[in-house]
C-alpha cells in the first residue's frame, strides 16, 4: 500500500466497492468515526471487503448517527486467496481471542473450531470471534479476510475431510525433528493445520489422526508451548516452507 495512504484508517465494509461505490458505514464505524476519530465530510479513509481489493473513500456525508462515503481509486488490488485451513480447539476467552487475531495476520483462509476431549472453551461467541478476525485485517492491512466455519468435533472433521488436503497437526508426542522438512514435502498440496488444547490431544485422538494417511504429525521442539504459541509457530513454519513467505509461488 502506498506510504501516503499509510496513516489513513482501514474499515471493512461488507458492500461491493468500485469506481464511484457508495457505502454506508454501520453503527459502531459512525461512532468511531464522528465521536472518537472526529473525522469530517472531505475527509478520506480506507475500505475494504475482502473481495475487491483496498479503495480510497471520501466521507461525503456525516452525522452522529450515519456516514456515507464514495469510493474514488483502488489502492491495492485483491491478492490471490491463501487456501490454508486453520482448525483449533477453542480456548479460554482472551486466549482464544489473541490466536483468532494471529492466524488471520499470519494468512489463513478459514478457521474452523475443532472439539475434542480436553476443549476447555467449548461455549464461546461466533460474532466476537469474527470481530476480532476484521480487526486484525483492519490492524494489519489483511486483504483477504478469512471465514469462520462452524463448530465440528474432531470426529466429523476427519469423517469429511478432502484427502487431496494435506493435514498437519502439532503433535507433542512426536520425537523432536524440524518441522520444516516435514512440511516441505506437502508444497504442491492445499494445506490444514490442527491445534489441540491447553491439555493436548488424548491418545486416541493421537491414534485416530495418525491413522489418516492426509494427515502429516509434526514436532514444535522440546518446549511445552501453549495453544495460541504453537498456532503462532506452526504457521510460521508453513508460510516459510509453503506459504507466502517462501520462493515457492
């Protein structure tokens, strides 16, 4: 994104954006940014939707109640969509929250919450979890917002899953080896990736994913790790290995 557009705010909006676009902006978006921000008509900011790229938009009209703006010029065009599943066992609140924030700045394209026997967070928010999701992308000038799946149990996920999709799962049985050469092998195919909970995976839920021949166990080192730190690795290790981060593409 150019340096000069660097300061202006970023909102997602789910309208269609173009040349010309009109888009109202939703009730928390006006107060942000008539109450907090005090932004003004002429003024400009950021839109995006995940489909269409980022699109210059000047403020139009303005009130403590509505805004509407016009889209003038694309700023960035819409990248090509990652395709890297994300599956987790739903954490603790903040937890929970941090890890939905960085799996969508380290590029996946869907996450999913995953039950299994030690889920501690089996009851949370679908709607909070999919604001923290826009604001990160918001934050960190994500493009590509991902999509939140529905609850499954590990059961029906494995039942159903695409075999042409390599599984990778962090694994703390597995004896330590880099994960990288692990991961290398599967660049050529779309990708998943599981997390346990705080208390891991039981053993039959080890023996059952070890099973599959999709699925690729991989070692994070000696280290216990939480839940929301082995995301944060495991996906450094795919993007450096098969992702964005590498030559492959």
């Amino acid at each position: 994104m150019p340096r000069t557009h660097k300061k202006l705010q970023r909102l997602y909006v789910p309208d269609a954006l173009g040349p010309g676009a009109s888009v109202s902006l939703e009730k928390g978006q006006v107060n942000y940014l008539a109450n907090v921000l005090r932004r003004k008509p002429g003024d400009e900011v950021i839109l995006f939707n995940g489909r269409h790229g980022a699109w210059l938009a000047e403020i139009v009209s303005l009130s403590r109640k509505s805004i509407s703006l016009e889209c003038s010029e694309q700023i960035a065009p819409q990248p090509v969509p990652a395709d890297l599943w994300y599956g987790f066992a739903p954490l603790k609140s903040a937890r929970l929250d941090y890890m939905v924030q960085k799996a969508t700045e380290m590029g996946v394209s869907a996450l999913q919450p995953v039950i299994t026997r030690f889920t501690q967070g089996k009851r949370f928010k679908p709607k909070r979890l999919s604001a923290n999701i826009v604001e990160a992308a918001q934050q960190c000038e994500v493009l590509a917002v991902p999509t939140l799946l529905p609850q499954t149990s590990l059961q029906t996920l494995l039942e159903n899953w695409q075999p042409e999709r390599a599984l990778i799962f962090a694994d703390e049985a597995t004896p330590a080896a880099s994960p990288l050469d692990r991961v290398a092998p599967l660049a050529d195919r779309p990708l998943g990736l599981l997390i346990g909970p705080e208390g891991g995976f039981s053993s039959e839920e080890r023996d059952l994913l070890r099973a599959q021949n999709f699925v690729t166990p991989i070692s994070l080192g000696p280290r216990i790790l939480r839940a929301d730190t082995a995301a944060v690795a495991a996906l450094a290790v795919i993007q450096s290995k098969t992702g964005d981060w590498s030559n492959h593409r």
